[in-house]
DNA sequence: TGTACATCAGTGAACGCGCGTTCACTGATGTAC
DNA sequence: TGTACATCAGTGAACGCGCGTTCACTGATGTAC
C-alpha cells in the first residue's frame, strides 16, 4: 500500500544507482494530464522522461504494471489526506462540508496529477485499477461514515443510512470533482459551491429522511 | 448529431457496398467493453473484427476519429432514450425518481455497451469527447430540471435550485450506475435500490432547503 | 594501504510485432447509347 | 437487347514507426584479504 520503495538493501554493493525508483515515478508523472491516463504510457517514453535508456527501466520494476500500481498507491495516500485536512478544517468555525469541500479542491489544485489517477483509473483502468481504486474510495467512506455519526450525535439530528449517505457525498465529490480537471481554474471556486450546496442537500435529505422515519415509526 | 449515416447518395454508381457503415461501428461496439475504450481500438482491430481489409474503412470514415465520434452521437441517443422511458414509467404509480433509476438500469442492461462509451469517455476521452458528452448530460439535466419543477409544482413542494438539484441526481445516478458495469448482475438490484435511495435523498434535501428559505426569508 | 574480485545499475544494438497509411490494382455494378 | 465505359467498394503489398523485450556489455562501487 504504500509508496515507499525498498531502496535500501541488505547489501548495496555494485554501482551506486544515479537514478531512483521514485525519480521514475516521477516521470511518469510528469507524463499524465487531463488526457492521458496510466495506460497509455509506453515504457520507452517514460525512460526518455526520466533521461535513461529504455530497458534500465527493468531494474526498478518488473514492468509497467508495477509502476502503474505504485502510481495508484501514490493517489490512495494523497485522497486519504483529504479526509485528514478536512478534520482539521472541521474543528475551526466552517462544518464539516464546508472543510471537506474545501480540503478537496485544494488537494485537486496542488496533487491534479495523483487525484486525476483515481478519477481515471475508476472508471477506465484493468479490473485490478479500479479495485484498487475502489478500495481508496472505500476507505474514505468509512471515514466520512463515522464522521458524519458523530456529526449527527453532537448536533442531536437523525441520519436516515450513514454508509450510504457519506456513499452518496463521496461519489459526487469525486465525480464533480473530476470535471474540475478540464475546466479553466476560474471556474473552480464556483464549481466548489456547486458541489458544497450539493452536499448540503444530501446532508438536508439524510435528516428529513431520518425525521420522516422516525415520526411514521412511533 | 444523428447517427443516420449518408448511405443513400446521389448517384450510387459502382460496385455494391458489401459492408455498411453500421456494420463497422458494430464491429467497433463488440470490441468495447468494460475495459477497453474507444482510443485503444486500432483501425486494424476493427477491420478484422467487420471482416474487411485495413484499408477498407477508409471508404466509410476519414479516420477512426470520425468512428469515435460516431459511436459518440450513437451513446447520446441511447442516454436520451432513458429520459423518454422515465417519463412513461412516471405516469404509471412509480414516482419518478424510481422510473428513472430502472429506465437507467435497464438501459445498462440492454445497452451496456454505448452507456459504457458515455461513462468513460466523459472521464478519460479527448476533449472533443468529454465536450461531447458533457454535452449529452447538460441536455439530460435541462429534462430532468424541467420535470422536478412539475413535479414541485403538482405537488406542491419547493424545489431549492431545480437546476443543481437535477446536476446533483444526474451525475450521481451516472456515477453508480457506472460501478454497474464492473458487478455481477446479481447485484444489480441492490445497487439500484442504493441509487433510487441516494435519489430520494437528494429530492428531500432540496425540499427541506427550500422549505428552510421560505421560513427564514418571511 | 594496495590489489583482486564480485556485484549490479545502466547501456546500445538488435529482434519481431502491430500499427496507420499509401499505392496501384481488381472487378462488380450502373449508365449511355 | 447488347456493348463499351465510368464509377468506386474492397484488396494485397509495402512503407516507416514506436513499441516491449532480450542480450552481452561496461564500468563504478564495495568487499575480502
């Protein structure tokens, strides 16, 4: 899961390595836009990025795959920072909406590369991308889940289905945040409302459902 | 928009066409599948797949481009299809959001394919594609828009913003049913319900909103 | 300290492959008379 | 009806290209003594 890669060895004898593991993770990188996703990186094109020959990829990884899995690890680490931010925006004035929101488009503006991964490997990568993915997006709505209980237990209001609320609010953050990646950045700070008023409405809905549950119950 | 090919010309002299333009864009639609999107086709791959030489496709399309967008306009028309279904079933006892959610599902079920091209192109596509479904969705929306605003007004509810409120259901509803694709089909049904319950959110967040701002704003 | 040696990161050349595209062609069909 | 001709859908061969992968190699480094 993670991304840290096992440069140092038992026994480092032979020739110092000039280039890392993660300066051609880094290439990679570099490669990937709005347009070009994870699969459509030729081996050869990421060597020529990272300024090596084609074949001395080999001695970093097994093949394009392993890069391509380590990429995805990158992202998880970078979308479960999300959540992290959002914490601890939530504890100042703004709620927890607001922050998660918040902590998201920043993160799509600094980390584009890494989120534009999961956006699309979720929906276009080999079976093992998008469980992969799903796992990372899975992650998240456990965490938002158990945020969203304490949410609703503070502030005394019912919540109609937590899973699948904080299911709901991470599908459409994710989704609408995704079309951030191919509109001018002028445009974010609306979108971002967009997607705040969005989440208050399945926020509004989650309670009114609860409300209504509980009335026709008693 | 259409994807009427212009087969009958003017003046069909010469030889006989012995495959049609839709025959290579089936030929193209057999070979997509969950994980394989239109821009790893290769014109070769479809020739083989139609039964024709290479070269023979360029009697029909420009280039595969001109193959993408058509299969494109071909999705469009099937997304649209939803919308016409949903209606139907609205006026029978369904409301309609549950009209919606099983006029989608069963169009995933039926149509896989070209909902398949919508789902993924919107996310990894050329711009020219994202723009083109993008396009396809706006105009979903504008329909959906249109009848909650109806149905707020049938039923005497308030709508928050009909037009964020029908982005809102049509890019989550888009988003779930995408996950449809990469299940088993016995797990159809119990994604469904999580859609048209996420749905239902949604509806009762944007009454409760609007129900808040009348309050407040007498 | 010096020397012989093992390790191994990175290299350059070569391979076979599928690709998009081109070219000149074939031969079935419709038209003109 | 018959014949000569124009049209043009589909073809087979060939091209140059970038690809993934392999191979034997080079030479810098660390280790053993």
């Amino acid at each position: 899961m993670s991304s840290t890669p096992p440069t140092v060895e038992a026994s480092p004898q032979g020739r110092k390595p000039v280039i890392s593991r993660d300066d051609i993770i880094a290439a990679a990188l570099k490669l990937l836009g709005p347009n070009r996703g994870i699969s459509t990186l030729s081996l050869r094109e990421v060597a020529r990025e990272a300024g090596i020959a084609p074949n001395s990829i080999y001695r970093h990884f097994r093949d394009l795959d392993e890069l391509a899995v380590a990429l995805i690890d990158l992202a998880g680490d970078s979308l479960r920072q999300i959540i992290v931010e959002a914490r601890q925006r939530a504890t100042a004035e703004h709620g927890v909406v607001q922050g998660c929101a918040d902590a998201f488009m920043e993160r799509l503006r600094a980390d584009d590369r890494l989120l534009n991964i999961l956006l699309r490997e979720g929906k276009v990568g080999s079976t093992a991308f998008k469980d992969a993915v799903e796992r990372q997006l899975n992650f998240f709505e456990e965490e938002l889940k158990l945020d969203l209980m304490y949410l609703a237990t503070v502030k005394n209001t019912g919540l109609y289905d937590p899973g699948l609320t904080a299911k709901a609010i991470t599908r459409l953050v994710f989704t609408m945040g995704g079309t951030a990646l191919d509109i001018p950045k002028d445009k974010h700070d609306e979108l971002s409302k967009q997607i705040v008023q969005m989440v208050r409405m399945i926020i509004a809905g989650t309670q009114a459902l609860a409300a209504f549950k509980t009335k026709s119950g008693l």
